[in-house]
C-alpha cells in the first residue's frame, strides 16, 4: 500500500551544519534562534544572518551530496525519513510514496523545506508537497496557534481527504518542539503511525494509531457556531457562540474564533454533521435570515451528500456576513464567493453555492433581510422562478 509521509520541517538542516567547536561560530546557533521567525523582507535587511545562512546552506548541499550517514546527520527530517524502517535505508523504495513537508511561514523554515524537497527530488522522490499556512511561526502563541488552526482544515482538504487510501505516517523528529507537540495530537486522529528517533540515537520509535473517536452527538449541539465560525471570528457579543466550549474557542480582542482544537474537531465531524435530514435552522438565531419551504425540499431532494454539505457551508457563509458586519446585503454582494446578485431583469437574486454549477436563489426584503428561495443548477432556479432566459 502506498504510503503519505507528512514531516514536520525546522531548521536542523541549518543549525546542524555549525561548528560547536569553532569560537568564530560559537553564537551562529543564537543568531540564527533570534532571527528564526523573520520574514523574507526581514532577512534581506539582516546582512548579518544572510551570510551565516548561506554559508550553512552551502555545507548542507555538500552534506546531502554525500552518503546515507552524512545526509542523515545533515537533518533530522531526513534522518526520520531514512530511519522510518520503511525502506530499510534504500530510498527506491519510496518513489512511489508520497511526501508532504510542514513548514514555518518564515525565511528560515522556507529555505530547509525546499533544500529537503530539492533532496528528495534529486533521489527519484518527486510526488512532494509543500504546505504551510500564512504568518505561520513561533514568534508568538498566538502566531503560532493561529497558524495551526489554519493549517487544520487545508491539511483536512487538501491531505486527508485526497489521500484516503494511504497509509498516513507522521514523521515528527524534525520540526520545532511546538509543532511536534500538535502535530502529534493530530497524528492521534489521522495518522496510521507516528514516527520519532530515540534521543541520541537512530533508533525509531513507533506510536501505532490510536482507536480515538470523536463523540458527534456532543458536538452537533454546538453545529451552528462551529459552522459559522469555520468561517471566521466573530464579535464576541454573538451569545451562540459563547456556549461552546471554551478550549474549542479562541478570543482576540472583541472577537471569537475557533481555537486549534475547535476547528480539528469540527472538521473531523462536519461532513457527517452537515449532511443530515434538515439544513441547520440557522434563521433561529439570525433574524436577517430566511428559508423558504421550497429551499428545504431541495435540500432534502438532493442525493449527493457532498452537494448538501457544500450548501451548508455556504449558508453558513452567508449567516457569518449577517453577524459580521451591520450591512450583511452589501458584504454579500462583495464576497468573492457568494456574489450575491441579480438575474437579469427579474427581482429575484442569487448566490453562488460552487463556482460554475450550483446556486441559491433569494430576496432581498426591506434592505437587509434575505429569503432564500431555491436550491440547484441555473436551469432548475429558471424554471421553479419562471425566470426566461
């Protein structure tokens, strides 16, 4: 069975390449901890450190140029990679694996993410993914646990999702020790094994995937705020959203969002969540919102659930401009997404459900309340509002 390797990136393949011993490079290990988090605009104006690093970068090509031993001292990433037991150290037997490398939103962390990638690629290991998550970094907490919750639900889509199939291992010996600490509790719901190396040593250490579920029932009581804080924060003054529990919750300034682990749980139960018999009464708790019967039937007429799931969400969508902002009409009609907007000719508007195929047709009552009205293609929306083309 093929396997999806996701390692967690730091800067080994930097720091490993100084000389303890030199005098001359006795503080490169502190100057390159102090300027760890700094961006790429910051580095180039850090004269100081770019020399360093390209002198580091320059020995680490020289040390994964070299052999088995000299590239897994370069880098403890690689050093996971080769010490999974996987491939018994002969890396042809990963080529038909897949590879996806975590990484900080930050000079540093970009330069060992793609170093490791141009590595893996130069062995015959080409179905390599890089992924990180905007501002992601250690210079803070609150940084850094925003760039995890934003990187849940894209590892979500874009990894867990696509790779059903896989054996997932997580490969945690690199990475800073925060990373490593969530990435493990991720690893708990998702991974098939959890791979470390023995402090000190090349010995693998195995975490087998654990029989942890989610219990859905507690969290369907709390669906709505979790689907519309999927979205983003919201005022702090929204009352629904203060019910959910607060480690699930996190507050910045006037705002409430979902924390880590609010959105790791909500996206392990969303789809089940979302697909159910009704939509999410979501009118109940904003009054700028209504759902016709008729958008209820389609609803509840449709037979692909991925199709319900997307209609919740964006509704859920729509619900979030309303609490928002004070003229949610006009933020939906600036939303990218939604575009909210007319047919020609008619007073009947419309919002995209997907980009091409699928929409939602409404009205816009006294200015700033929406009734949603129909749910489908454009020609099913034209013939139940007998709109002429």
């Amino acid at each position: 069975m093929q396997r999806l390797v996701i390692t967690t990136v730091g800067t080994s393949l930097l720091t490993n390449q100084i000389d303890r011993s030199s005098d001359e490079e006795n503080d490169w290990y502190e100057k390159l901890l102090e300027t760890a988090n700094y961006s790429d605009e910051e580095m180039l104006n850090s004269e100081h450190i770019i020399d360093i690093i390209e002198e580091l970068k320059a020995r680490a090509k020289n040390k994964l140029d070299g052999d088995i031993e000299d590239f897994r001292k370069a880098s403890a990433e690689i050093n996971g990679i080769y010490g999974l037991g996987l491939y018994d150290k002969n890396i042809e037997q990963a080529k038909l694996d897949h590879h996806c490398l975590i990484y900080t939103d930050t000079a540093q962390g970009r330069y060992c993410a793609i170093m490791l990638e141009n590595f893996l690629q130069s062995k015959g290991i080409n179905n390599t993914l890089l992924l990180s998550s905007e501002n992601f970094s250690t210079d803070s907490n609150e940084q850094f646990m925003e760039g995890i919750a934003n990187l849940v639900p894209i590892l979500k889509q874009k990894i867990f999702d696509d790779y059903k199939g896989y054996t997932i291992c997580f490969n945690l010996v690199g990475g800073f020790k925060a990373m490593q600490g969530y990435f493990n509790t991720i690893g708990m719901l998702y991974a098939d094994e959890i791979i470390y190396i023995f402090e000190g040593s090349n010995q693998v250490i195995r975490i087998p995937k654990l029989p942890i579920v989610i219990d859905k029932s507690q969290v369907d009581k709390y669906a709505i705020p979790l689907a519309v804080m999927d979205i983003g924060a919201v005022p702090i003054s929204w009352e629904l959203a203060n019910k959910v529990p607060n480690d699930w919750l996190t507050y910045t300034g006037q705002e409430i969002g979902l924390s880590v682990w609010g959105k790791l749980i909500w996206n392990e139960c969303k789809s089940e969540l979302l697909c159910q018999d009704k939509l999410l009464n979501l009118p109940k708790f904003i009054p700028q919102l209504e759902y016709l019967p008729s958008l209820e039937d389609d609803y509840k007429n449709t037979t692909d659930v991925n199709k319900k799931i997307i209609l919740q969400e964006k509704l859920a969508r729509v619900a979030f401009f309303f609490i928002k902002y004070r003229d949610g009409i006009s933020a939906l009609k600036a939303d990218d997404i939604l575009r909210l907007r007319k047919y020609e000719n008619t007073d009947i508007e419309h919002i995209n459900i997907t980009k091409k195929e699928l929409r939602v047709s409404c009205k816009v009552i006294n200015s700033n309340k929406l009734s949603l009205r129909f749910f489908g293609t454009h020609e099913w929306i034209y013939k139940k509002e007998g709109i002429k083309k």
